[in-house]
C-alpha cells in the first residue's frame, strides 16, 4: 500500500454450526477497529453462497458442519476462483483434517482454543496474502511429513526444477519459517527482492499461498524437520 493510502477494515465471514461461538467469534474480532464481521454461516454451503455473495476478504471456517463440511466448502470457495482466503478454525487436530484442509486451498489452520489475540493476528496475516497456522500443528504436519520424507542424502523432487538456485534457497528459508524480513536479513538482499522471489516460487511451481509452498518443500526433500 503506498503512503497515505487509507486501509479499509478487512471483511470476515464466519462460518460454525454453533451460534454461542459464533457470538463469541464476532465479539472479539468486534473490538478490532481493523476488522469487519460481514456475515455469519451455520453451515458449509451456506459458506460458500455467502462467500459467493458477500466476497469476503476471509472466511473462519469451522471444520465439522452440516449440510457440507469445511473441508469440502473451502474446495469450493478455492475452485471457483473467488478473491476470498479461508482460515480453518477447528476443536479437531487430526492429521487428515489437517492435510485435507490444506490440500483443499485453506491459507490456515488454528485450534479453536486459540488465545484470542492470536487468531485477530491470524486474520490479519491471512488477508494480506501469507500463511498461519498454529505451532503444534505445525509440529505434528512436520511429524507426520518426516515418516514419509525421501532419503535425506537424495536430490530435491523434480517438481522444483523450474526454480533457480536463489528461488530454491528462498523456499527452504520460507519452509524454516522466516519471514520475507528474515530472509532479506539472512540473504541481505531487499525485502522487495524477497517478495519477488516469493512470487516467482508460488506462480512456477502452481501454488496458492505460503502454505502450499512449506507443505511441498517437505514433500520433495529439500527440507527436512529438525534442519
């Protein structure tokens, strides 16, 4: 955003078959000045029609819900190209509600136990385009990753040839989990340079988000948990 531009506040759907937690949801995000409660669902498909609709900036999405689950809904608020991240927020931290989630196109994952200044952060990191998830479903996402990891010794998956070495060497920073400040520190370049490289990462190898990229550097071996 350039100087002097005004920000306007960032619009969130909400999406749970509970209404008390509803109540709660649009309560805290509520005392935000910078966010904007524009609608609520009590269930996935009634998400995806006001996701449609209401073409919020984020939808906080529950996983378990009737009608349509949120895994199924976040596929199809992804699938149809809407301008609209989706930020999981679940009671649930099996593995596959995990994996689903974000091979489904979701830019987050929180636990519902998430402190709420926490999950008002969350929202904000997942309007402007990056990535969050909790740290112990990190850890467990990467636990369950190392079982199924190529031999460490073996050369990357050739699904990252078309990056250069650089864009290789910013996805394994990204996959350590620094941020594109981080990275311009360690390789002392610009962060503009950074977020160029980010780019060119997500659009050669067909990502969507952060997230999708972490995910892929572990899949192919170029970063291993632990290193």
């Amino acid at each position: 955003m350039t100087d002097g531009a005004v920000s306007r506040p960032v619009r969130v759907l909400l999406a749970d078959d509970q209404p008390l937690l509803r109540t709660g949801f649009r309560m805290v995000l509520g005392a935000e000045d910078d966010l904007d409660v524009v609608g609520e669902a009590g269930d996935g498909a009634e998400a995806v029609d006001l996701a449609r609709r209401l073409l919020p900036d984020v939808v906080l999405m529950d996983i378990r819900m009737p009608r349509m689950d949120g895994v199924t809904a976040t596929r199809a608020i992804v699938s149809a190209r809407l301008p609209v991240r989706v930020l999981v927020l679940t009671t649930f931290e099996q593995d596959e509600h995990v994996v689903g989630a974000l091979r489904a196109g979701a830019s987050g994952f929180l636990t519902k136990d998430v402190p709420a200044e926490d999950l008002v952060a969350a929202i904000r990191t997942v309007a402007a385009g990056d990535a969050a998830m909790s740290p112990r479903i990190l850890r467990r996402l990467l636990d369950r990753f190392a079982e199924m990891l190529p031999d460490p010794a073996a050369a990357p998956a050739r699904a990252l040839d078309p990056l250069t070495d650089r864009e290789r060497e910013v996805l394994t920073h990204m996959a350590r989990g620094l941020s594109n400040a981080e990275i311009a520190r360690v390789l002392s370049v610009s962060e503009t340079t950074v977020k160029t490289h980010v780019g060119h990462v997500l659009t050669k190898l067909r990502l969507r988000d952060r997230v999708q990229a972490v995910v892929l550097a572990y899949e192919t071996g170029l970063v291993r948990p632990g290193r």
